[in-house]
C-alpha cells in the first residue's frame, strides 16, 4: 500500500532538518495547521498528512474495525514515520491527536522523540476525581446528535468548539472542515475520540513534552491540562493566552512562539 498517497502526505520545509509531523484533530485535515507551517520551515522538515476518513485521504483504505480505536490511527501515525525513514521526529498533535501520538511513540520510540499536545485530551467523560468536562449522558447525547443528523450537528458544534464568537469566520471555517467529512467515517472517528480514555497510557511517555492549553476551551478545560502535565513526567505546561479548542487557528502567534522555543531547546 502506498501510505503516502493514503494518507495524503505533504513534506516541506528544511530537507536536512528534525523532522516535525503535523496531526490534525476530529474533522479537521492538514490544512488545520497553515499558519504553523510557515513558523517551522526555515529549520524543520515539516510532515503533514490527513488521516485516513478526512481530508484528501484514501478513503476507500477506511475499516471500521481499524479505526474503532484510537491505536488504529497510531498505526497510521507509524507508517507514515515508516513510509519517510522518519527518526527520532517531534509528533505535535491536536486534541485527539496529542493521545494517538502517545500511542505512536510507544509503538515505534524510535520514530518519534518528542511531543508537543495542543490542547489535548485522555479523557473527556468526568469520573471519581478525575474531570474531563462532560457527563457521560453529555457525550451520549452528543455522539446520537452526530450520527442523527452530522450537518446539523457540525453547524451547532463547530462555533462552541472553536469559541471566538466575536471572530465567527473561524467557528465557519471548523463548520466547513466538519461537512466536508464523510459522515459515516466521522462517525466512528467521533466515537472513538469521545469515548477513549488513555489516562493510563500517560505514564508510558518518557520523551520530551510540551503541553499546551488555552484560558477557556469546552473540549480540554485547565484542569485537564494539569492532570497531562502531572500524568508525563518532566513535561512542561504552557498556558496559552488564548481561548478556544483550536489555538493554532485562533492564536497561531502565541500558539507557534511556544511551540518555537521548546523545539529549540530540543537541539
């Protein structure tokens, strides 16, 4: 199988660079991230990719049973890494994507060196002391919102997630980005975002960390912010002047001044 084209693999940037691999979040596709890419290019070699069910992937490569769990897209994660002889490359990850790459520097350490979780999430349903901001009859009553009608649902989703009301082009935008998605495959991706929980697999992370979160977000609230910085070892937290679930978007200045200085620290 060619995973570059399955995965709709784009490189730039610095050809003799660390390589930093790009992973957008539910609904979303690689273009996410286009004012960050500029901020990286002169020093890095930039990966982008969609997964498999969004953006210009192959979408007839999508199994359910693969991507019923979020190792499924690990895997993906891996191949690409594979597919390009990536070694020891910095894995920057949004929201869902912050745990796939978990996952994948687990599966593959040699692959991946560093991480960087932009507003990430292990856990979105609340329990005994842990606060992921959603009841468990929140995310049942989001996923059959969803699966009932997916166009509406993106239109009513896409400003809250997005937040920046004052700023609606960007809550249109994510709207945009949703509806472009195969409601069949964003359903199981939804399913398996919303109903993961990869507390556990925190503890594995023995690689540099930086962990990024925003004043307000209804996706990954503060403390659970606190509870990815507690949960690696050695990470680093850094508290975005920003509000919303997608910085990179509403913020990229702040959002890339921070990613910027911990991959220079890397060196």
């Amino acid at each position: 199988m060619d995973i570059v084209r399955r995965n709709n693999v784009t490189v730039t940037g610095n050809p003799q660079g660390r390589a930093v691999v790009l992973a957008h979040g539910f609904g979303c596709d690689q273009n996410m991230w286009r004012l960050t890419v500029p901020a990286l290019v002169r020093d890095y070699r930039v990966v982008l990719f969609d997964y498999v069910g969004s953006g210009r992937s192959d979408a007839s490569a999508f199994s359910e049973d693969r991507y019923a769990s979020l190792s499924g897209y690990a895997r993906d994660v891996v191949e690409v890494c594979e597919a390009l002889d990536l070694r020891d490359a910095v894995f920057v990850g949004h929201s869902v994507s912050a745990m796939i790459g978990v996952l994948a520097a687990d599966m593959a350490p040699e692959r991946i060196g560093a991480l960087v979780m932009v507003a990430p999430s292990p856990r979105y349903i609340d329990s005994d002391g842990y606060r992921g901001g959603f009841s468990a009859e929140d995310i049942d009553e989001l996923l059959e919102s969803l699966e009932a009608n997916y166009l509406g649902w993106s239109a009513a989703m896409a400003p809250l997630i997005m937040g920046n009301p004052e700023r609606p082009e960007l809550g249109d935008e994510l709207k945009n980005s949703f509806c472009a998605t195969d409601p069949d495959m964003a359903r199981v991706f939804a399913r398996t975002t919303f109903l993961s929980d990869s507390r556990d697999d925190l503890k594995s992370v023995c690689v540099p960390t930086l962990v990024l979160e925003c004043t307000q977000d209804v996706i990954a609230p503060r403390e659970v912010g606190a509870f990815v910085h507690q949960a690696i070892a050695g990470s680093t937290l850094v508290t975005l002047d920003a509000t919303g679930h997608c910085p990179h978007l509403s913020a990229p200045e702040a959002t890339n001044r921070a990613m910027t200085e911990f991959l220079a620290a890397l060196r």
